[in-house]
C-alpha cells in the first residue's frame, strides 16, 4: 500500500493544478471552455481517488475532512457526469478545492516528514 503521505501530496498536487485551470478564469469564463472545465474535473477526480484511499483509521484521525463528502463528488463525476451542476463544480474547484489544501498542508506539516526506511 503507498504511504498515507503520498496520498495527501496527490490531493495538494490536484488543488495546485485546480488553481492553475481556474486562475483568470470567471464563472462564466469557465462554464464557456470546455478544456477547462474537463481538466478541472480530471483533478477533482483524483482528489477523491486520493481521499478514498486513505486508511478508514487516518480518516478518523483527521475528522475535520469531509472525507466521505469528498469521495462523494469523485463518485458523482465518474458515475453520474451528464448530472453535474457546473455552479457547484465552479465552487468546488474555487472555494472548496484551495480549503481543502490548506487543511492536507497542514496536516503534512504536523506530521511531520516521511519515515526514514
């Protein structure tokens, strides 16, 4: 199993790119590109990929994520695509997405670096 800290830098990695797609971009701006809009939904996807595999016990550890939240929206993206409300993707990826990589940074920061092996 890949260590819980490569996990949580997928997440970060996924927000930076998140911010990247978005950045300059207005609501409307990104409702009208659908590049756009693919990519940012391409690293929405991996953030919960991320999230769901982190073990159940670390998840607890960590309560302050809405873990089974963030799972969720992985689940609606891959299963239900064509019921996406591009409003709620738009603030996923503005609001959410940078909140919820503030919250993986500083869970890394706590604890600290990677075991040596």
């Amino acid at each position: 199993m890949r260590p819980e800290r490569l996990y949580l830098l997928d997440i970060v990695e996924a927000a930076d790119a998140i911010a990247d797609h978005v950045r300059g971009r207005d609501r409307e701006a990104f409702f009208a590109d659908r590049t756009v809009r693919a990519a940012v939904l391409h690293e929405l996807t991996v953030i919960g990929e991320a999230a769901s595999r982190l073990p159940d016990d670390f998840r607890h550890r960590h309560s302050e994520i809405p873990w089974a939240d963030i799972v969720a929206f992985r689940n609606l993206v891959v299963h239900e695509y064509f019921g996406l409300s591009w409003p709620i993707v738009w603030i996923t990826a503005t609001v959410d997405a940078p909140g919820l990589r503030s919250k993986i940074r500083a869970i890394l920061t706590s604890e600290g670096p990677p075991a040596a092996g």
